[in-house]
C-alpha cells in the first residue's frame, strides 16, 4: 500500500537537486577561476543563478514534504534540530581560522607594519561609532527574533508577523550601515594584513548576515500564509539559531577587531 | 528510471554503491601517478625531464589518493552502506543531501584535473604552501582551481559528517550506546573530526586565494603577514585529517578480526571506543608536529613531542584488544579478510613505530622532508589505510553484491600486494636516515639501490592492481550466489540477505536488553 510506513523517519524521495547542485557548484567555481584570470563573467553570474536555483528548489521541496505532506515527525525534527546545530558548529570553526589568523598577525605584528598593532599610516574605524550602532543593532534583533518565537509560540500571528518584520529590517539596516562602513573607510582590503584581516573577517560575516536575514525573510513569507503552527515551526528555529550565531561572531568580531585591535 | 535510481538517488545503499565506483576509478588514476613517480626515480638521471611536472604528479597523486580514494571509499561506500544497516534504520538522517555529498565529488576531481590541464600545474605538494603557491611563483589559475576542488570536496565531507553523525545520534532502533558497533563508533569519531577541522582547511585555503587574487596579505611578509600562519591553518586541519582516514579502518578491523575469530565480540569493548574517541580527541592538539623545522620555540617543540607520543596509548590498546580478541579463538577462519586484517595489525604497528621517532622534534628536524616520513605515512597509509578498505571489501563483498570473490585469487592477491608494498616502502627508510629529501625528481648515485627496489616494488604493486581488476571482473562474471547461512555473523549488517534489499529495516528492530 503506498503511503504506507511503519517506522517514524522520513524516506526522501528521489530528487534532482544534489546533482544540480554539484553542478551549480563546479561552475560557480569555474567561473570564479574565469573571472579572476580570463577576464569574463558569464560563467560566473551562470553559477551564481544556479546555486540560488538549487537552493529555491531544494528547500521548497522540503516545505512541501514538512507542512504539507507530514514527513516531519517528531523523530524528524529531532535530527533537524541536531543537524543544524551541527553545521552552526562547524561555521563556528570557519570563523576560528579568521581569528586565528587575525591574532597571528596582531599580537606579533611584523617589521613591516612598524612593530604596532594598528600598522603605521592604519586609522582604524572608530569603534564607538558606527560599530556600536551595529552592534545595539543586532543585539536588538536578537531580542526582537526571540519577541517573535514567543509570539508564534502562543499562536499570537499578528504580533510575530510584526516581530519578525523588526527583525528583518534590523538586519537590513545592519547590512546598508556595513555597506556604508566599507565604502567609507580609510584602508583597504590591500592595505597589507590589517586590511586583509579586516575586510575577509568582517565580509564573511556580512554575507552571513545576509543569509540569515534571507532566511528570516523566507518565514515571514511562512508566517504571513500561515505555514506555522504555534508547537510546529522548526524552519523559524533554525533560522533564529542561525541568526544569534551571526549575533554572537559579530560580538567577537566587535570585542578583537573592531575594539581591541584599534 | 535509471536516471531516477542511479542520478536523484536518496538510498544509502545505492549511494555508497556509487562512492565504491567512483573510488575505484579514482584508485586506478592515483596508482597511475605512484607508478609515474616510481618511474622516475627508479634510475638515476631524468626520464620526465622536468622537475615541476615531478611535483605536479607528486601533488596530484597525494591528492586524489586522500580526498578521491580512501575518503569516499571508507566513509563514503563502506559508511553509507553498513551505518544505517547496523543501527537498524531504514536510511541516513538526511537521504537527499547524502546524494549531493556525492555528486560534489565528480566536480572536485574535475577541478582537480584541469589544475593540471593550465599553465604548469600544481607542483608545490598537497600542502600547497605559500610563498610558492602565491601568485608570484604559481601564475594562472592551476593554484585556485586546486583550491576549489579542496572546497568542493570539504563540502562534500562536512555535509556527510552531519549526516552520519545525526543518523548515528537519532536513528538507532533500541540500540544503546554501548552496544553500538565498533564500526559505527569510528564512523561517529571520523565525522566529528571531518566537522570541526575541515572549515578550518577552508578558511585557510580562501585566504590563500585571495592572496592570490583580490591583493589580500596574510601570508605574504611584505604586508605584515606570515606564511607559517597558513601552516598552523593547514595542520590543525591536516593532522585530524590522517586520523580521518584510519579511524573508519580501525572500525573494519575489529569487525573483521572478532568475525574471523569466531568471537561474539571485540576484547574490551569500552576500551575500543575510549581509544577512538581519544585519538581524535588528541588528534586536535598535535598539528605542529608537522611544523618542527619553522623556527617555533623549543618549549612549544617539547609540547607538541610530548602530546603527540600520548597518542600512542589510545592506539596501543587498540592493537593490544585485537591480539586478545584472535587470542583464545577455537579456531582462525584463515580466509582472505583476515589475512587483510593481520597485515594491518602488523603493518600499522610499524608505521605508528616510525611515527614516534618522527614525533621526537629533535630527530624530526634531521628527518623532516626526507623519505623516512614518506615511509612512515605510506606504511600507516598503503599499509593500513588501504589494508583495511581491501579487508573490509573481500568481508563484505557478498553483502553488497550477493556474489563471491574466489578465495584463492584473492589469497594470491594479498601475498601479491603484501610483498608489492612491503618492498617498496621499507627502502624508503635508509633512504630517509641517509638523508634523501621527498619531492625531488632526481637523486645522488649513492641512493640508488634502495630507489631501485622500491621501484621494484611498485612494479608488483601493480601487478597486484591488475590482478585485482580480473579477480571483480570474475566475481560479477560468474556470479556464484553467496548463501548467508554459511557466513554466520554476529552482526546485523548480515541479517537482511546478500545483496538486502532496497530498503531494508522498514520495520523497525527491537533489541531486548538480554546479549
């Protein structure tokens, strides 16, 4: 009988998505081999289409498997919830070699910077200034991404609509005052190891900043066509965890680069 | 339909079914570049002509070995099909992104290829270190297109790790955690190791490429940055990356070893999974190791000496508890498995010999880049690593297939390989103590009798390569049905038919607390 099982876990079906998604990703690379020697974008933007296809697919398939056919168990979601604490996890030590690297080249710095942290002829951000609106900024949305869950969780749907839209719009108003920073700022990304650390550690976070309030963006869109129920939402959880993670590497970011390494 | 069961798949089975296929063609391309080099050096003088060619192969054979063979046969093949049967569960946690773990791999070795298909290739080894990665000495794209496939396949890696380790967690059907198979165990340990140290690979690398590329500085001293940062990077990826690639081993070992002992179970069971845990634990704080030569401090030297013999302990009682699991057997299966199995206890054991004089930073820095750490890493890698994938595959062959491999060819086959190995990496040892340097195309008369044989030896290795083609060519050709019954296994892996089902563990095992 189809439809038929009698174990908790959920049985994908076959799907197209990984291997579109490796595909996406070789040219995606390729283009950025493109790009950085052969002078040419095509293959580039191709990747760039590609892996946002894969993703839009992928994870609609997963909506529709989750809220509208009922494969997510409570078995399920347990290995969900593990899952994406897992690969928190392993984004955490991602950002640990940008630190590791930033620490290296701070606490000894070189001849070449003149033996001080900031280098010679560096003026760093001011850290009261812009920074901190960044961080009261997202120390906000963390709070407001938590007013939202609760809300969701006693099924108040206008209040986490409300909730979540704050949330997002912190994050944009993060990323436009970031955008801002870079072009503003006095150093560059070629501006020896202090631009290198800067621009690669904090760009890497901006980009998750951006994924993350993508994210966000994606359950409003749930919550507003009524995806969520008030004890079923593990989309909205993954993405509040991810954003408190992208909180917290901004706090550390503040705290070494922004703070001490000025 | 094929294209929907062999393309989309999202059956574990199939899956590693497909990992096997692409390690053994991977397996064929990183023989064909060991024998290049042992061309090469089997005669004093030139046969390549060109000493970066030398090291572009010497590079990629490294490469593909690592990331295109062992790693996708272990914990791709062998993780895939026997995790979820051992467990009881129907399939991985995450049967969808499984498949896209393995359709990253293809691509990878792609970028891999056409890394040596522009300008000259890759020749810096497959720690590819700056300055002579930069762009300054490795101009055009060879470099990055390196970098990526490294990227591609972290991501394949990491994305498994998640999945087995989530499986492992959540899907056991009334299995405790100390019942838990030793192979399952080394598995969950290997993941672990493949989460937390592959980003870290990854973070370096992309400050590597953009060194290369958008004027960044990290490694580069004239902007205030270092090149030792990016070996401290690499290694703290690189050494949890050899445990990697033993730890599932380990696992195949001890179910080879207690089957063809006749035994219920492994001699101290919590010992066993202790020591995995351990190992990858401490295979953490050990990386500068690798780095004795760079100039660190000798307090930081006496450290790293001192934690990485520890290490020795955990993978003692290892070997310790296989000797007593054979010991006290009525009666030894003398079957090809277990020939595997034997070899590598012996054979590891004197790989991780030659890695405690290697751990002692004063002998390191005498025999840093000589041929006795290629010795030591091929002895615990040609010789354990690969021992264990052929033991694990002649033991597990029936399962996957239904068919059986003729036990006296794969006899002769082991013998083959065993002297093919043996003869070409124990040379390699004087050459080491006599001072010759890895990764040179050519050497001094003085240092060609051990090169000869060592050559010798690879011939025979492949040989045994070839033999082995025949020896799966006749297994599916004559197609002799393997009957369970005769196998009697203590292991659930066993209980659902050769070759199992589709899917299999449907319905869910109960285990009862009686053993």
């Amino acid at each position: 009988m189809a439809g038929y099982q009698v174990h908790p876990w959920h049985l994908v079906e076959p799907s197209p998505w990984p291997l579109v998604g490796g595909s996406a990703a070789f040219t995606l690379t390729v283009g950025l081999v493109m790009w950085f020697h052969y002078n040419s974008t095509v293959l580039l933007v191709l990747g760039l289409m590609l892996v946002v296809v894969t993703m839009v697919q992928w994870w609609r398939d997963v909506i529709r498997e989750a809220t509208f056919q009922g494969c997510h168990t409570s078995y399920v979601l347990a290995g969900l919830r593990r899952g994406m604490v897992l690969f928190i996890i392993s984004e955490v030590f991602f950002f640990l070699a940008f630190f590791w690297a930033f620490f290296h080249s701070s606490l000894a710095p070189t001849v070449e910077l003149g033996v001080t942290w900031p280098p010679v002829g560096i003026h760093p951000l001011n850290a009261f200034a812009v920074p901190l609106l960044n961080t009261a900024v997202l120390l906000s949305s963390g709070v407001t991404v938590t007013w939202a869950h609760h809300a969701l969780m006693e099924g108040k749907r206008m209040e986490a609509i409300q909730a979540l839209m704050f949330t997002v719009m912190l994050g944009l108003y993060f990323t436009a005052l970031q955008a801002w920073e870079y072009y503003e700022a006095p150093f560059t990304i070629a501006d020896g190891v202090y631009g290198s650390t800067f621009f690669v550690a904090t760009g890497f976070h901006g980009l998750h900043v951006i994924i993350g309030s993508t994210f966000l963006i994606v359950c409003l869109g749930r919550q507003v066509v009524y995806h969520y129920t008030s004890s079923h939402h593990f989309g909205f959880e993954a993405a509040a965890w991810y954003w408190h993670f992208v909180d917290v590497v901004w706090l550390f970011l503040y705290v070494c680069i922004y703070w001490w390494g000025s | 339909m094929y294209a929907t069961r062999w393309l989309f798949s999202t059956n574990h089975k199939d899956i590693g079914t497909l990992y096997f296929i692409f390690g053994a063609w991977a397996a064929m391309v990183g023989t064909a570049m060991s024998l290049l080099i042992r061309a090469e050096l089997s005669q004093p003088g030139a046969l390549l002509g060109d000493d970066h060619l030398y090291n572009v192969i010497v590079t990629a054979h490294a490469f593909v070995m690592i990331f295109f063979m062992v790693m996708p046969v272990m914990i791709g093949g062998f993780g895939n099909w026997l995790v979820p049967m051992m467990i009881g569960a129907p399939d991985m946690a995450f049967p969808r992104m499984n498949n896209m773990s393995f359709w990253m791999l293809p691509p990878s070795f792609s970028l891999l290829l056409a890394s040596s298909a522009v300008e000259a290739g890759v020749g810096t080894g497959w720690t590819v270190y700056p300055p002579l990665s930069s762009n300054i000495a490795h101009a055009g794209a060879s470099v990055d297109l390196a970098i990526f496939s490294l990227h591609l396949a972290g991501v394949s890696s990491i994305l498994g790790a998640i999945n087995f380790i989530t499986t492992i967690h959540n899907m056991r059907a009334s299995i405790e955690w100390n019942r838990v198979p030793l192979f399952v165990w080394s598995i969950w340990v290997t993941a672990y190791l493949l989460l937390l140290s592959l980003p870290v690979l990854a973070g370096a690398i992309t400050m590597l490429l953009t060194d290369r590329n958008i004027n960044t500085t990290f490694f580069d001293p004239s902007g205030g940055g270092d090149p030792i940062l990016y070996e401290h990077l690499f290694w703290f990826f690189g050494h949890p990356e050899v445990y990697i690639l033993i730890l599932p081993g380990f696992g195949m070992i001890s179910h080879i070893i207690i089957h063809y002992a006749g035994k219920l179970r492994s001699f101290g069971y919590l010992g066993m999974t202790w020591a995995m845990f351990t190992i990858g634990l401490l295979g953490f704080w050990v990386w500068a190791h690798h780095m004795f030569t760079v100039g660190m401090d000798v307090d930081t030297r006496s450290y790293f000496t001192a934690a990485t013999m520890v290490i020795a302990v955990p993978t003692g009682i290892k070997v310790f508890s296989w000797l007593a699991t054979l010991a006290g057997s009525k009666q030894l299966k003398w079957e090809t498995p277990l020939l595997w199995a034997l070899g590598f206890i012996f054979l590891f054991t004197v790989g991780g010999l030659t890695g405690i004089v290697l751990a002692n930073s004063s002998l390191d820095i005498v025999l840093h880049d000589t041929y006795y750490v290629v010795a030591h890493f091929h002895y615990v890698l040609s010789m354990g690593a690969v021992f264990s994938i052929l033991g694990g595959f002649t033991y597990w062959f029936p399962l996957f297939t239904g068919f059986t491999l003729q036990e006296a060819w794969t006899k002769i086959h082991f013998f083959v390989m065993f002297t093919g190995v043996n003869l070409t990496f124990f040379p390699q040892h004087f050459l080491g103590l006599a001072g010759m340097p890895r990764r040179y195309s050519d050497y001094p008369d003085a240092y060609t009798i051990w090169n000869v044989i060592s050559s010798l030896g690879s011939i025979i290795s492949l040989g045994s390569v070839i033999f082995f083609l025949f020896i799966l060519w006749e297994g599916f050709s004559a197609q002799r049905k393997a009957v369970p019954a005769s196998h009697t296994s203590h292991s659930a892996e066993w209980l659902m038919g050769c070759p199992p089902l589709f899917h299999t563990h449907e319905e869910l095992p109960f285990i009862s607390k009686k053993f």
